[in-house]
C-alpha cells in the first residue's frame, strides 16, 4: 500500500510504526464505503422492517 500512495508509514512512540492514509487513501477507502453500502443495501433491500428487527 506504501508502494501504491495509499499510506505512509511514520516512527510512533518506542519502536511502534503507525500508518497513515494518504489523501489518495483517503479516497480509495471511501470509494470502497460506498460500494459496501450499495452492497448491502442490495443484500437487504427484500428484508422488511419487521424482520430486521428479529434478527
């Protein structure tokens, strides 16, 4: 993901690593949330109310 622009990685406290999205992350990550959304909203769309509830 580093070698793609999607993350960076930068020194945390003691010999941590932490990563980070980069705005080019930041993207791909919330094109990935719509497109689960749009998924399960597909799933579920014959589900009514009351049966949501029981589970």
């Amino acid at each position: 993901m580093v070698a793609l622009g999607l993350i960076e990685r930068r020194p945390g406290g003691g010999r941590r690593i932490e990563h980070h999205l980069t705005p080019s992350g930041e993207q791909v990550l919330a094109a990935g949330h719509r497109i689960a959304d749009e998924v399960l909203a597909t799933c579920f769309a014959p589900w009514t109310r009351p049966t949501v509830r029981r589970c």
